[in-house]
DNA sequence: TATTGTGAATCAATTCACAGCT
DNA sequence: AGCTGTGAATTGATTCACAATA
C-alpha cells in the first residue's frame, strides 16, 4: 500500500492518488446505473451529482487515467465504464477465499456482489470441524487444515477475514504465507503484515462510535458536560466500562466478525 | 457532517479534525486492551505501535483533546480511555435500530460489539411479514409498519440501514422523518438525506475493488495490457459486463447488504 | 455554446524537530 | 533522561477559475 515504488511508464505516469482510486467505484457505480439505463453520455456535473462528490473533484479525477471526455459534450458512458473497470483492474477475474464461516462470513459468502463481474469466491474455510462439508451459499466449506492448497491451487490472491478477533492474526499470517498479497479484514484487530501485502480494515464499532462523536455534537453539550474523573489520578474501575467493546466474543451464536456489503 | 457551526468554547475549542476523529476509535481499542492486562500507563511510541499509527500523529491528535500525558513519563491509561470515551460520546447510551433482517442485519444484530458499552440493539425492524416476531439475537423482528414508533419511542437517533439497495432511501427517509439524525449504511447506494443528518458508508465491493486496483499494480502491468476498445466509439456490450456488480440482488437467500464488523 | 482539462490557490493532514516539563 | 506538546515545514487533497476546444 505504501511501497512507492515507480512502474512503467505506459499509458499514464503511474501514481494516481489514493483519495481518487478510492472514489473510482462510487464513479463506477453511477455509471453502470446509467449504462442500464442505455444514457450514451454524461457531464460531469451529471455524474459527479450521481456518484456524491462535487464536478471539479470528479474532472480531477478522471484527469489522473486520462482524457476521456469531448468537450462541449461530456463522457461516453460505455466508454468510461470500461476504464474505470480496466484501471481498478476488474477487466479479470478474482478469485477470493472467506475465512471465518460465521454469521458474518454466511452473508458475505451469500453477498451477490461477490458472484458478479469481478470477484468470484473461490472457496469458504472454517476451523469448526463440523462446518466441514456443509454447504453455504451453494459451496461447501472446507477446513482450515486445507488453508494452504486452497490459496494455491486456486490462485487466489485476496483473502477476506471474517474470524473471531483472537484468530484474525494467525489467520492473516497463514494467507500470507500461501501467497496472499490482498487483505480484507473485518476482525476487529489490527494486523501486521509483512511488506507489498496491503490491509483493508473494515469495522463497525469503529462506524458507529464515528456517527456517536457527531451525534453528540448535535445533541448540544450542555447536558452531563462533565461528571467526574478530574485528572489523571486513581480512576480505576469507572473507565473500563467503555472497554468490553471490542474484542472477545460476548453473546453471538457463533463468533466471527460483521462484515461489510450491500444487497 | 460539513455544518461549521461555533459551538461551546468549553474545555478545549472545537473543532477536533476528521482524521483524528476517525482515529479515536482505533486508540481507544488499543488502550482498552492495556487497561485489561491493567498496564498503568503507555509511552506514545508504544501506544501508536498497538494502534498501527505513528506516534508523532498520536500525539498530534491527543493534543486536540488536551493536556492528558505526563512528560516524561507517558499517559494514564485508564484515564485517557475514559477521556476519549467522553469525547466519543460513549459514556451515554445510544439506542439504535437495525432495518433489514437478512442474512447481513442478523449477523449485525448477534454482533457482540454493539451489545457492550455505549451501543444497545433497541429494535430490529424488517419488511417481510413472514420475519416479524421471529426472534433475532434473541429480539422479536418488528414490522416495518412500526418504524416510526419505534424510533419515537425509544428515542433512537442512530439508524443501521441493511436492507436491499432498492429500499435504502426509502428506508432512510422514514428513519429521518422519525427523527434519526446519523445513519450507518451498508446498501450499495448513495443516500440523499436533509443537512444535519450524517451518513456513513460501508461496502465491501468498494473496498474489494480498491484491493484489486493495487494487486492489479503489484502483479506487473504487462500481462494483457491492452485487448480492445480503442476509442470512445461504438463499444456497446463489452464494458456492460464490469455492471451487474451493484446494484440488483443476484443470488442471495434473501436480499440485504452484507455488514460489517468484528466478532 | 457547453463542457472538459488543468494550472494556481486554498485548505487539511502529516511529519519534523525541538523546547518545555517531570 | 525521557517523553510530551506543539509550532513550523511539508505533503497531499480539494476547490477555484478559466483557457482550450469539440
């Protein structure tokens, strides 16, 4: 994710910023509705109204892959779809494990955005023997022994973690010692991984406790502005209610982690 | 999320930057695993090594909150996690309601993380008359019928959205009508909601496809380069197939959005 | 005429580096 | 002696505003 290191020198100087790859699906996106839909173009301004963001932002954007625009007259739809597909690199197939067949790993494994263009979920390993062989989403999972085979015979390159916490590092640590160089991580734990192997967290309590910081602010901050704990002296006790969040596997009928998809 | 209002000049002046906010959640996790194998107190260094940042960031984002080290010595753990609590707003209870019980809003529902500190499940609201009053993570489906009273009821003013892409906005406009004033959304589509309410997005095609982009870069940009589609011309079909991904509910049991979130 | 593509200006976030305290 | 807190420098992202052009 970080390694700068300076490629070809093709189509484009490489180096598109990080803030414009994350914005190419929300593009895409807003393009495929308009493609269905059979609109031939769009101007910016339509687009950027589609997709969230403001026309300038977008125009800078799509200046980074190039000039795929006519002036006067917008972009073709078709013709962008492609290109955004082409640089995030959807023109070919993924093929994706799922570690971690719980509640969380059941709606990834059934997410249809997953069987779609693009990604294909190759194969679901859980470590709960009695998982083994049952069918999940049509594909029956397999057994954490068969982690490594898995990755390789497959191919795959991407892994999602979809685990209970305690296991997500030892987990992450076997997918990169099979060959995995992709990681998306819904455990609530931060994992190390050695260098060219990128990490895409994705955490609900962390969301949430996002949306509670603006709430509050909305809230007013008159009421209980301020209750106790007035320095940094013998607090014990009163704090650790705010742990207990994260980690461990409080109820749950089995443990692994939320994950992250639409319908 | 963007209204610059001048509130409170209180404790510190306002305006904590987004970066950091985003953070806060990441630091208190890291703390709240100290304070459980109650170590007194972290140096900087070694707090932003558990949380996966650099320490001159972390104590860029603590000096937004105040003064809470010691020179010399570092910080008190148990104190600095009840101070970001407070400054999350975790100290106080946030009911919130979760719409749309497929296979994505079960696997939110049995999350342990929203049971614990600060966040409580207070209703899990579906469309389908077939799930009401079956009982999800041991609370009975509600009739989406009953969505407005429910959020008036219970004082809800943080909505989990996870319902097909085709019933989000929707979805979200009662929610916001009711009353709910953030919202946590995991269907593939964009929200359009008044100003004052904040919306949040998580999806996980999205974050696959930023994977893609840089395993795309990793695996050298020579096989297939280029195969077809010259110029912005006549391109109809090929680029249809990179659609399909969003948007839709392919397979799937039921149709929701997958979630996100730790075990 | 309408709309792209992009330098220049602005704003935000990160990192440096060190003075100030304990 | 060690570590925080923070101005100053830097890097990155966004927005402005307009010349280029189909």
């Amino acid at each position: 994710m970080a390694t700068g290191r300076t490629h070809r020198p093709a189509t484009r100087s490489r180096g598109i910023p990080e803030a414009t790859v994350a914005r190419l699906p929300l593009y895409l996106r807003a393009l495929t509705a308009l493609s269905e839909r059979s609109v031939p173009t769009v101007s910016s301004e339509e687009l950027a109204a589609a997709a969230g963001v403001n026309s300038a932002k977008l125009r800078k954007d799509f200046s980074y892959l190039g000039s795929y625009g006519t002036r006067g007259v917008g972009y073709d739809v078709e013709y962008l779809v492609y290109q955004i597909s082409r640089e995030l690199g959807l023109t070919q197939d993924w093929p994706v494990v799922i570690v971690g067949i719980g509640n969380l790993g059941a709606a990834l494994a059934n997410y249809g955005g997953f069987a779609s263009r693009g990604f294909r979920v190759a194969a679901l390993i859980d470590a709960d023997p009695a998982m083994t062989g049952k069918p999940v989403a049509g594909i029956p999972v397999q057994h954490a022994d068969a982690l490594e085979d898995i990755v390789r015979d497959n191919g795959v390159s991407i892994g999602v973690i979809a685990t209970p916490a305690g296991a997500a590092q030892q987990v992450c640590d076997r997918l990169v010692g099979a060959g995995v160089t992709s990681i998306l991580n819904f455990a609530p734990t931060m994992l190390t991984v050695p260098d060219g192997v990128d990490v895409r967290k994705v955490d609900l309590s962390i969301e949430l406790q996002i949306l509670a910081f603006h709430e509050q602010r909305k809230a007013g901050e008159d009421a209980a502005a301020d209750s106790g704990m007035p320095a940094p002296a013998a607090v014990k006790g009163a704090a650790a209610a705010a742990a207990a969040m994260d980690e461990a596997d409080p109820k749950g009928t089995d443990g692994e982690a939320p994950a992250v998809m639409p319908a």
